[in-house]
C-alpha cells in the first residue's frame, strides 16, 4: 500500500505491485472488527480520497494489485476488488494504457 503512495507521488517509480495490500479505507471504515495495526490509519483520509484513487494516480505506470485483503486480512473475492477498482480501471484506459493495470491472484 505505502508503495502505491509513492508512486503516485514520485513519477520515477515506474511499476508497482501491492500485495496483499487493502482493499479500500472504505472497507475498513466499514467494518466492525479489523486485524490491521495502526500505522495503516490516515485520520480523514476517505474525507479526500479512498486508495483505488491513489492507484489511478499511478497510472500509465505499472500497477498491479495482487490479492487485495479485507478489514480481516482475508483475500477478497476477485468481484469485489474489480468493483472497487472500477474507478482505476477507468482512469488507465483514459491514460490509453489499460493493460497496466491488473488485479491478480495466487494460483
């Protein structure tokens, strides 16, 4: 996650894969129970933007989300991370580079 912060701030990173990584703040805000630690909590953050924004951010870079996890730490259905990631999605092919984005899954 803190790697897709830095790409989209320094445009010399020019791939990024995120593994395991959350899903969205909104998930988390969501939930009742969460097995996260604090240093993954920006106070205010969904006020300003939610990670599939920061992802579209990166983009016409390499962006990969591999294995998004829940408020839990469990992998999310593949379903729910492209709905998620829709706005990402968007935003790569608006780039003219949708093949640089991808959500994968361990086989």
């Amino acid at each position: 996650m803190w790697a897709m912060y830095a790409a989209a701030l320094d445009p010399r990173i020019v791939s990024v894969v995120a593994e395991r990584g959350l899903l969205s703040y909104r998930s988390l805000a969501q939930a009742d129970l969460y097995t996260h630690n604090a240093g993954i909590f920006i106070r205010g953050v969904l006020q300003h933007f939610d990670l599939p924004q920061v992802a579209a951010a990166i983009a016409p870079r390499k962006l990969t989300v591999a294995s998004p996890v829940d408020a839990m730490k469990r992998v999310v259905a593949a379903t729910a991370a492209s709905e998620v990631y829709a706005f990402t999605v968007d935003a790569y092919k608006e780039a003219g580079a949708a093949d640089s984005f991808r959500i994968s899954y361990e086989s």
